[in-house]
C-alpha cells in the first residue's frame, strides 16, 4: 500500500486545514487507519484512528477540535484540523494497520 499525503502549510491559531491521505496499491488490504505527528524534539504521537465500521479514536489533546473522516470509494482519509494552536505544530502522518506510511505533511501554526 502506499500513503500520500497533503493538505499541510502554515495557518495562524485559531485557524483550520484539512489533511488528506490517498492509498493506492492493494487498497482492500487496508482496515483501520490513522493519523500520526512529530514535533522537532518530540516522540511520534497518534492523534486520531478511524477503524472499518468507521469507530474513531482521539487523542486527549486534539478531542473535539480535529475530526477523521474516510471515503471508501475514493481510498481517501481526511483529518479536518480547527482550532489550531501552535503547539499542534508537527510534521502529519497516515498510516495503515498494515505498517504502510505517508511521507507526511508539515502544518505549522504561527501565534
């Protein structure tokens, strides 16, 4: 499976992006999938997951400001950030159950 990813850029706190990750390759393969960040310095932390009945799952520090979404039919996850503050500054990640990764996109948010 390979992941991409778009959708980072710069945007002030308090502003919103939306991330996108599109798979390609053998795509029915692919059950849960989730969206990953590391901040210079900082361990990669999971921000939020979505399984194939479509449960969802977030962390504690982006609950109720970022939601993830997925179209089957496209093979497209999507993380609808708002409310950005500096402190989700990160480069972003998808990926598979499977162990497949995106390349990332950075979001940065500027006070």
């Amino acid at each position: 499976v390979h992941l991409a990813e778009s959708g980072g850029g710069l945007v002030q706190a308090g502003g919103s992006l939306r991330l996108s990750c599109i798979a390609s390759g053998n795509v029915h393969s692919i059950t849960a999938m989730s969206w990953y960040r590391q901040a210079p310095g900082k361990e990669s932390e999971l921000v939020a997951a979505i399984n194939s009945d479509g449960g969802t799952y977030y962390a504690d520090s982006v609950k109720g400001r970022f939601t993830i979404s997925r179209d089957t039919g496209t093979h497209t996850l999507y993380l609808q950030m708002n409310s950005l503050k500096p402190e989700d500054t990160a480069m972003y990640y998808c990926a598979d159950l499977g162990g497949s990764w995106g390349q990332g996109t950075q979001v940065t948010v500027s006070s």
